[in-house]
C-alpha cells in the first residue's frame, strides 16, 4: 500500500486475538464493571477476544455474575495468585493473554497500545495504574501509593499485578507463574518476559480499586510492604505476612 509517497507493508502480524485472564475470589461486587469494560474495550478494538474468569473458592455470586456476562468461567480452589493465573492460561484459547485483575478497568485506548505494542514486536509488559478516587485516600497512604508505583515501575520496570500481557508461545516458553510463591508473581512475570524479548509498560493507564487502601490502616500497609524484605523468598513462600492478599473480607 502506498501512502504519503512511502511504501507501507500489509504483510506484519497483528495480534488481534485475546484472551483476558480474571483471577477472582468473591468479587461479586467488582466484576462485573470489569467484564464490560474489557468487552467494550474490546469491541472498540475491534479485536477477536475471550474472557476466561477463574473463580477461585469464592461463597458469593462471582462466578454466576461472570457466567451471566458470557464468560468462560473455571471454578477452581486453589488460593494461589500464581495458581490460579495459569489456570486461566492453561484454557486460553488466542494467541496473546491480558491478565486483568477483577477490580480493574481497562479502556480502550490502553487495550489499543497493548495491541499495537505487541504487534510491534515486544515480547510482553504491562500498563501505568491510576487508583479509582472515588473516596480520597488520606495523604500518607497517597504518598506510600506514590512511592509503590516509582520503584516498582519506573525504577523496576516491573508490571503492575492488576495488568501484565504477553504472548502465549512466550508464556508457555517460561512456564507461566511460579506456583511456589504466593506473592509478587508480577515481578517475577516481569524478568521471565525479559527475558524472552523486549518489555513495555503501555503510556495509558488501566484504573484499579483502592479497596485495600481504605480497608486497611495506614501500619498494616507499612507492615505489608517491608516486612517481606527481610526475608523475600521466605515469606513469599507462605501466606505469613500476606493477609493483606489473602484474607476474605474484613
């Protein structure tokens, strides 16, 4: 095709089928916006999609919601984020995967960079993550937020948990999430994808829940955040220390 004088090739692959990942465990109150923004967001696209939603050991409705909104639904009790991520691969049916978590919005402007960056040649990433402001934060968790999303991000330049993508060959060629650990399985995505191709944190953002912010106090978050340091592959190993991820609702 010729344009502007230049030569534009027809021929480059377009990843243009998706399958969107859900983790949920009770989250009855928060997945269905998640289901129809990824459908919108899909559908604005313009993209052939799945949304596969593994319900893990939840006691509300989740899984009849997801169900009810056309999901492919795999009930699981398995209790590990890792765990339940690759079940939700394991049954993936297209050829690139969106781990989306369940109180999250992804729009169609991020959905269309993802596309474009993996069609572009990159191996996997991830997305910049706003938090929904509906009821402000107080100024010190704000600050601890902030400062999560400097290291982890543009320090790190690791995926935010809540949004990671890849290419399926290239999640099957490391073996997907460690099922050893029960935490931080974005960060160790993040190195697996790099080293496999080029990584990429997409400029626009998906918007994720403050639940956790609100819910808990100010020292629970400080503890959550710096106790795993000082013994990290310990720790991630069990559940001790991260009821913050685990618990059911308080």
């Amino acid at each position: 095709m010729l344009a502007f004088g230049k030569l534009i090739s027809t021929t480059a692959p377009i990843y243009d089928d998706v399958s969107f990942i859900v983790p949920a465990h009770n989250e009855a109150k928060f997945v269905g916006p998640t289901i129809e923004a990824i459908k919108k967001a899909a559908e604005s696209v313009g993209i052939r999609y799945e949304i596969v939603v593994v319900n893990d050991a939840s006691t509300d409705n989740t899984g009849e919601i997801a169900r009810e909104l056309g999901c492919r639904v795999v009930d699981v009790e398995i209790r590990n984020i890792g765990g339940v991520r690759n079940a939700g691969a394991k049954v993936a049916t297209k050829s690139c995967l969106i781990f989306v978590d369940a109180d999250t919005i992804v729009p169609a402007k991020t959905l269309q960079q993802t596309i474009d960056t993996l069609a572009n040649g990159a191996a996997g990433g991830g997305a910049r993550v706003v938090i929904d402001e509906a009821q402000p934060l107080f100024w010190v968790k704000r600050l601890m937020y902030l400062g999560v999303v400097v290291v982890w991000q543009l320090v790190g330049r690791w995926a935010a948990g809540c949004y990671m993508f890849c290419r399926k060959d290239v999640f099957d060629s490391f073996g997907g999430f460690d099922e050893d650990f029960f935490a931080a399985e974005e960060l160790f995505f993040s190195r697996n994808v790099k080293q496999q191709g080029r990584f990429q944190i997409v400029r626009h953002p998906v918007e994720t829940s403050a639940r956790k912010l609100h819910r808990y106090s100010t020292w629970e978050l400080v503890r959550f955040l710096f106790l795993p340091l000082t013994n990290f592959g310990g720790l991630l190993r069990s559940k001790r220390g991260l009821e913050i991820l685990y618990e059911d609702q308080r």
